[in-house]
C-alpha cells in the first residue's frame, strides 16, 4: 500500500509540474519582444511630461482588463497632451492581455532610452502599445513597420498552400462582423491576422490585402513570415507534420521559425526537465520501498 502511495504522488508530480511549467513556456512566448519603435530627438517637458506619460500607460493597463483595445489622451501641466493605444491579440484571455500591457509600457522607456521620446511603440507577441505627443507625424494605414521571413523553405507546393491560407483570412475576417481577428488553416500552413480595434470591415479588409502582398514579395518561399503594418498585420507558419492543436495558443502572431522552433526548444526543455526529475523521484522512491523491504525482514 505504501508502495501505491508513492506511486501516486509521481503521478500528482507530473501534473502540477506539466501544468506549471508549460504555463510559464506559453508565457515566455506571449511577452516576447517582437520590435520597437523609437521616435528621433526628444521633447522637452521634463518630470511633467513623464508624468503625463505614465498616466497615459495608467489609463492603458487599467482598461486592458476588460478591453483588448483603447485608446487615450491626456495633457501635462505644462500643456503638452499625448495620446496612446493598446492592442492585445485577439485570442487572448483577459488576464493575459492584461499582463502583456502591465509587462510592456515599462519597455517604452527601458527600450528608447532615459530620455523622453516624442512617440514609442513596442511590440510583443501577444499585444502593442504606443504614446506619442500631439502633433507627432502619422504614417499611412499600409505603411510597413516590421517584417521577419523563415530561414527555411516550404518545399514544393507550399507557395499555393500559403495563398490559400491567407486567401481564407480574407473571407474570414469579412464574416466575423467586424471582430477584426482571424485564424485558420490549410492543410499544413496556419495563418493569422489581426487588425487596429477600430478600422472599419473595409478598410480592415485592405490592410490586410496589402500585408498580404507584402508578406508574399518580402518572404517569398519561406516556410514562415510575419508582416507588421501600421494598422494591422499577418502571419503564417508551414508545419511539414501538420498543423498542432492550439498552433495559435501562445505561438504569438504567427511566430513562424523565430517563435516555433524556439517555442518547440521551449516545451522540449519543460518535458525533458519534468522527465528528468520524475525519474529522480521514481528512483528514490524505489530505493527507499528496498529499503523498507529488507528493514521488515
């Protein structure tokens, strides 16, 4: 009895220790750094314009409980007035998008420096958030931020597969009514797309064609790729095996080679530390029930 007792306790080991660490895995991928984006110069305005500035990152995290876009204002008592926005990925849960803003407005400025910029952006994997000083210059809808392309190719056929996919986006985010977000997959390729909270269906529609014929010029064959433009962005990722359940879950916005083999040497580590010392407590264990076998006798 004592014996199953034991046994019992490894199995309980293993499913804390599953859960626990494959949590902290998703995690890692979901606050990831993807890029920033720093203005040039700073502004005057000194500890009033940073207090406006952490009231701007205030007002931010606060809604992104309930939110998963926001926008805001606010004027420094000096005058100066700055806008912000946030978005979380649209397969978040609350508390996650919640905990990628309270993770990601420090980063404004530990990323540009101690000096105040007139406008930052950060991007990570599962949400983006920006200030920026009125006035600050505006870039087209379609305008390219960030782009990343596989090191590897998708083999033959794969480009057909890929137009598919994305082609499914389209349709997707057009019967969504308006939810801006999408995925979906095609035979081996999943695909994913996401535009700013409040784009109309149409022009949510247009960003995403446009990023579409960007990701096709700027990656070409690559098995994976992720475009950001300034209103919205795709992503896509060939899995030669199969799409895995949950490819989205933590994965990011279509992390492609970077986010996928690193999420997969991730989840290899988890499983093998796990492995590992469930086999250090199986063989205590059973050392320990040898022992106890001789001392009865």
């Amino acid at each position: 009895m004592e014996f199953s007792h034991q046994w019992l306790l490894i199995i309980i080991i293993f499913m804390y220790g599953f859960r626990a660490l494959t949590s902290i895995a998703m995690a890692v991928d979901l606050y990831s750094l993807v890029y920033k984006g720093c203005a040039n110069g700073t502004i005057g305005g000194g500890s009033t314009a940073q207090q406006a500035i952490a009231a701007v990152a205030t007002a931010l995290i606060a809604q992104s409980t309930t939110s998963k876009f926001y926008k805001t204002t606010t004027t420094s008592t000096a005058g100066q007035a700055f806008s912000g926005r946030f978005q979380c990925r649209g397969d978040l849960s609350p508390s996650d998008c919640s905990t990628c803003v309270s993770k990601l407005t420090p980063m404004w400025g530990s990323l540009c420096g101690s000096s105040i910029v007139a406008a930052a952006r950060v991007q990570l994997t599962g949400c983006y958030a920006l200030y920026e000083i009125a006035g600050f210059p505006q870039v087209a809808a379609t305008e390219l931020l960030f782009k990343t392309c596989g090191s590897t190719g998708g083999g033959t056929g794969f480009e057909e597969k890929r137009s598919t996919a994305l082609s499914s986006l389209q349709s997707g985010l057009s019967a969504s009514g308006g939810a801006g977000f999408y995925a979906t997959s095609y035979e081996s390729v999943y695909a994913m797309a996401q535009c700013e909270g409040d784009l109309s269906p149409a022009d949510c529609g247009s960003c995403v064609t446009a990023a579409m014929e960007k990701v096709e010029v700027e990656c070409g064959g690559a098995a994976s790729g992720q475009v950001y433009l300034n209103k919205c962005y795709i992503s896509y990722s060939y899995y030669p095996d199969g799409v895995p359940r949950g490819a989205g879950a933590g994965a990011g916005a279509g992390e492609g080679d970077l986010g996928g083999k690193e999420r997969g040497k991730t989840v290899a580590i988890v499983v093998g530390g796990i492995a590992g010392f469930g086999f250090l407590v199986t063989c205590l264990l059973f050392a320990r029930s040898l022992r106890k076998g001789k001392d009865d006798h």
